[in-house]
C-alpha cells in the first residue's frame, strides 16, 4: 500500500476480534488473513502473493519489485523486520467502536506509526491508512495543510480530535475507545 500509494481503509482483525474477523467469514467463506477487497472493481482475495500480484497490476507498474515477490526469502525477512514487536497487536482487546473511521498519516518504516497501527488493530478500530512515504504527494499535501510533516498524525472524526506524538495518540486510543476490564470481586 505504501510503495503504490494507496489510501487504504483497514479493518483490523486481531485474534479473537468479534466483529471484522466474523465480517471476512462471512464475506470470504474462511478466517484467513490477509483479506483484500477493493471496492473499485468488486475483486476480493485471500493470499498475500496474489494481493500485491493484483495491487501491483491494477494500481502500479504490472510487476511486482523483487524484494517482494522472494517468497519464503521475503516471508523471513518481514518476520525478522517485525520480531521486537512480533506480538504486538496480534489479540483483540476489549473496546467501543467508533461510528466512523480513524484517519492514520503515516509511513512504513517508522516504529512510531507502527506502534500506533497495533494498538488500532488490537482494539479492532477501523481507519483509513493515508501513506506518506518518501516522495509521496500526500507527503507534500499533508506538509502544504499543517505547514510541517510529523507522523504518525491521527484524525478521529467522532471526536474532533486531531494529534500527533505515538505516546499521546495510544493514550488517546486508551482513554477514548478501550474498555477497561474490571477484577472480578474477592470471594
């Protein structure tokens, strides 16, 4: 999604997630993920290889770049990429959902935005990923808006809140969407 562009609206799916993961199962027929759907052509897809294939093809070159299409080689690269927070994000937590999408600027690359995408995806909020990688026009865009360029910046419609800083937009998240869970009373 980064290296094409693409604003993208993410359902996150964490394990145990209670609504999205039951919406692909209903959608697909399985609980398999990655799920792609894109409502400009009514395609969807499971599979990772066949997503970017698909991406790359509707929406960029034709080709996927090599550094994505090495299988296995890939496939152990992104693990060992991601293995500080390897299990970051991965089980849904107790929350609200928001009646409409966040808005998440942000990059690839940066451990800030990364961290932010987990705690969306652990509290199952849906938003809309607004890449803005190197060369980006959205970069520029969103630098011509706010006359400065920080990420990750998010936007919650529902609240009117717009903010940058990771530490601030987890506690936000925290403060505004999860459920705290109580301790059962001592018997």
């Amino acid at each position: 999604m980064s290296i094409l562009d693409l604003e993208v609206l993410v359902f996150p799916c964490p394990k145990g997630g209670p609504t999205w993961r039951e919406k692909v199962k209903e959608m697909g027929g399985k609980a398999q993920f990655p799920y792609m759907v894109d409502p400009n052509t009514g395609t969807s897809m499971y599979d990772s290889d066949a997503i970017l294939q698909y991406l790359f093809s509707k929406y960029g070159p034709g080709s996927v770049p090599l550094s994505l299409r090495l299988g296995p080689l890939t496939t152990l690269t992104e693990t060992l990429a991601v293995q500080p927070s390897m299990w970051h994000g991965v089980t849904y937590r107790p929350s609200r959902l928001p009646k409409k999408p966040l808005v998440l600027w942000s990059f690839e690359p940066s451990p800030f935005c990364k961290i932010v995408q987990e705690r969306l995806t652990q509290l199952e909020i849906p938003y809309f990923q607004v890449a803005t990688g190197r060369g980006s026009p959205k970069k520029q865009r969103f630098f011509d808006i706010m006359g400065t360029f920080q990420a990750p910046y998010l936007e919650d419609p529902n609240e009117g809140v717009a903010m940058f800083e990771s530490a601030a937009i987890l506690q936000y998240l925290e403060d505004t969407y999860a459920i705290k869970e109580t301790a059962a009373p001592a018997s």
